[in-house]
C-alpha cells in the first residue's frame, strides 16, 4: 500500500482512506456483517484511515468500527488511524438540528467518541461544518487542548474556505480538510487547494464517485429508500441525473480503453490530482461491500498519463454537472461554498 503524510504536521497514513459512513446511514440499508467483513478487508489491504462522524446514526457508525477493531488483528488494529467528524446535532426522530463548535460541547463529543470507539485516542478530530455562533479558533482552540492532554492525535477540518483555513491555522497545526472533490465537484481547485497546500494542510476527499453517480454502477432504475441522500440531492434528481449519467457514459468510453472500471478512473483521478496540485490528498472511498472495495483499491494500479487526464476531462469536463452537491438547505452550511 502506498502511503503519504497527511499534510506537514499529519499523520502517515494510506493513500486510499475508508469512508465509513454508508455502512449505517444515508444511503439507504447496509448489511452489519458485510460492513465488518468490509473494514478488515480494507486493514488487511494496508488501509489505515477509518472516517467516521459521531452522528452518524447517532452513533452507530463509531460503535461498528469499534467492533471491526476490536475483532481485526492486533498489527491491522495499532495501524489503523481514525479521522472523526463531531458538531451536528440529531433528534430521536433522526431530524438534524445545526450544529455546536462550543469548547465544552467538543470535549462532551470526544468523551462519548472515544467510549464508542473503544480507543483511548483519536487521530484526527474535526468539526463537520463551523458552528456560525462560534469563532472557529475556539472550537479549535478546545481540540488543541484535547492534543495536549492526549485524547486527539491530529486536528482537521470539513467543508471550510480558504479565509478559515487560514485562521484555524493560526491557531494550532491543522493536518487536513475533508471535503468534496471529485470529477463533477471540483470548486476547490481555485482557493481551498491552492491555500491548503501553501498552508500544508493535507485533503481527504470525499464524495469522490459522486456517492455512487459516477461509479459507474448507478442507474435511473436505482429504487432508493425513504432517508437515503440521494432521494434528495439535486443531482439525482430528474433531468439532472439523466444529464449526470450521460457523462458517466461518456467516461465508461475512456475507462474501457484503458481496460479498467468508471469507478476507478474517477479514483485514480483524484489520486493523481495531488502531484498536480502539490497537496497531499487522500481519497476516502465510501464502500460497503468487499466487492466494492476490491474495486476501488484497483484504483491504485492504475497510472494515468496526460493523454488519459486529457481525455477524462473531455469526458467529464469541469463544471458539467448539472445540479447543486447538496440540497439548498445544507448548502447553506457550507463555509467551502461562500
Ligand atoms: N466531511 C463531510 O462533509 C463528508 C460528507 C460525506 C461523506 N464524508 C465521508 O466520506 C466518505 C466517502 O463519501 P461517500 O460515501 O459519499 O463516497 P463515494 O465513494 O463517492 O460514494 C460511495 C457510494 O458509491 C457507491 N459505489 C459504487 N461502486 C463503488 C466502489 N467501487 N467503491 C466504493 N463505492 C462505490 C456505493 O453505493 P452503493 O453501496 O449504494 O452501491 C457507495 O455507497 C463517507 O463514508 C464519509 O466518511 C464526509
């Protein structure tokens, strides 16, 4: 497995993270044993970076990696680095309710996280998306103090702009922002990349096969289920994702040329962008499955020279999908998208 520093002051870690996340929410039902079996699949591969978030399913998510790690291998289980969101507040009816980046309420989020995960640190903490009532040197102010004391390894950030980057930086060391970045979501190639590599701050990128849109294995047949994302972001949506899928096609032309899958060109994509962009960026890729995962790490294999850069972006030009990467009311939380 190839590895690289997640940024000046990061961690080393693989150059492909597991993104946690599908295996208990928002995109719909996920079998529990096929989601273990999936995470030691990955440990076992040479995958070290776990990402999860506290919320999601409240929860369930940490509680899952915990027992992948607690039942995966000794060596795999000490390798194995956990990037965790916390801030956005849930109901009991699943609901969402903003967000909380107060220093108290961050140590209340990492007390329960490293219960959950049955860890006695986390390696890199981040807030999911800045609370607006809360200056962001607080709250990473309450995370260097959890540095200093030996509960968090490394601080990151999510869906942030480059003025913020900037100021969390001033703060304490920041490893990376996560945040999306794929073939059809690649605004931050004007300010958040350029800033994030002056800065030294690596980018785990997520989103990068679109949530499955440009995996190649999405059709318009796809019966999605009450809750899952999808149902509702704008890109699956109608005219939209009939737009979306015929870039799909037009990429599934270049792949089968390079006699390799859609979902790991969109990979190997971004896996090449980090040269391109002098920035350490690891995609985190969202399987639930072994046989999605075994894909995905194929991904790796792969080496695109400028003629097949060039022809990818023929395919899928910047700028060419149709539709919004969240809906109205979440993009509104986006710090990365003011
Ligand atoms: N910081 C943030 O705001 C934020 C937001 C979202 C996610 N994240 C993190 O980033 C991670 C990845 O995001 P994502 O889940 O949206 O990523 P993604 O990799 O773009 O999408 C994952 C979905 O793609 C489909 N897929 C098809 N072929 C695949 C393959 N070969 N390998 C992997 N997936 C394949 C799967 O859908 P089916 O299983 O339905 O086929 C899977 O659920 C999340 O797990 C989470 O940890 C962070």
């Amino acid at each position: 497995m190839r590895t690289l520093t997640l940024g000046t002051s990061g961690p080393v870690t693989s150059a492909l993270g597991l993104g946690c996340m599908g295996m208990s929410a928002l995109y719909g039902e996920a079998d529990r044993g096929e989601s273990i079996a999936t995470i030691h699949a990955a440990l076992d591969a040479g995958v070290t970076l776990l990402d999860t978030g506290d919320f999601y399913a409240m929860g369930h998510n940490e509680m899952l990696i915990g027992e992948a790690l607690r039942s995966a291998p000794a060596a795999a289980r000490e390798q194995a680095l956990t990037s965790v969101k916390f801030g956005a507040l849930r109901d009991p009816d699943g609901g969402w309710s903003g967000y909380d980046g107060r220093p108290a309420a961050v140590k209340n989020f990492a007390a329960y996280s490293l219960q959950r995960l049955g860890v006695d640190h986390i390696d890199v903490y981040r807030i999911a998306r800045i609370d607006p009532d809360v200056p962001i040197e607080e709250t990473v102010g309450a995370i260097a103090e959890l540095v200093q004391a030996g509960h968090v390894r490394h601080i990151g950030l999510s869906e942030v702009g480059a003025a913020t980057l900037r100021r969390a930086a001033a703060v304490a060391p920041i490893c990376d922002v996560q945040i999306e970045y794929s073939l059809i979501s690649r605004g931050i190639e004007d300010e958040i990349l350029p800033t994030a590599s002056e800065l030294g701050i690596g980018v785990t990128a997520y989103g990068v096969l679109s949530r499955g849109l440009i995996s190649g294995h999405f059709s318009r047949e796809r019966q999605l289920t009450a809750g899952d994302f999808r149902g509702m972001s704008p890109r699956f949506q109608g005219e939209n994702l009939q737009h979306n899928l015929d870039l799909v096609e037009a990429l599934r032309k270049v792949a089968e040329q390079k006699g390799v899958t859609v979902a790991q060109t969109a990979i190997a994509w971004v896996l090449a962008q980090g040269p391109r962009h002098h920035a350490a960026i690891v995609p985190l890729v969202g399987a639930r499955r072994r046989d999605r995962l075994a894909e995905a790490l194929g991904a790796l294999e792969v080496e695109l020279g400028a003629a097949d850069l060039a022809a990818i972006e023929a395919a899928v030009p910047a700028g060419a999908a149709a539709g919004d990467r969240y809906p109205q009311a979440q993009m509104a939380h986006l710090d990365s998208e003011r």
